[in-house]
C-alpha cells in the first residue's frame, strides 16, 4: 500500500513517520482521534492538514499494527 501524504524524513522529527512534511507525526494525529476528536476539531488545531491527511494518519496507523505480532496477555 502507497502512502502519498506520510512522510519519512530523518532530518524532520528524528524521523518520524509524518503528514506531508510537516512537523506533525502521524502519532500525534492518530492520537487525537483516539482522544475523541472529530476531524473538523483536528483540522482547527492543526490547519496546515487537509481531512484527507487523518483519514491517511489511521491508515497508516492500522497497516503498521497489521505487520506485527503484539504480545497480548493471557485471559485468565
């Protein structure tokens, strides 16, 4: 899978994966979603992002999760 508005930098944030160059790591947009942000807030915060950009961050987020095993703890 292609991901046009992430990039990787190591110059930008240590070299974070980020939104299209910017100084915004796509942790920081997936986490506030996870916070309960709506996209409309998380583009009043952030105003250089365009919608397209957070719907790309979650994508980005999921395939990453998806290519690797997380330990989980056992049910009892």
């Amino acid at each position: 899978m292609a991901f046009e508005r992430i990039t990787v930098d190591p110059d930008v944030m240590g070299g974070l994966p980020c939104i299209r160059g910017f100084r915004i790591p796509v942790s920081t947009v997936v986490a506030m979603v996870a916070d309960g942000m709506t996209v409309s807030e998380i583009l009043a915060d952030l105003p250089d992002l365009e919608a397209e950009d957070v719907a790309e961050a979650l994508r980005y987020a999921a395939e990453a999760v998806r290519e690797r095993e997380l330990p989980l703890r056992p049910t009892a």
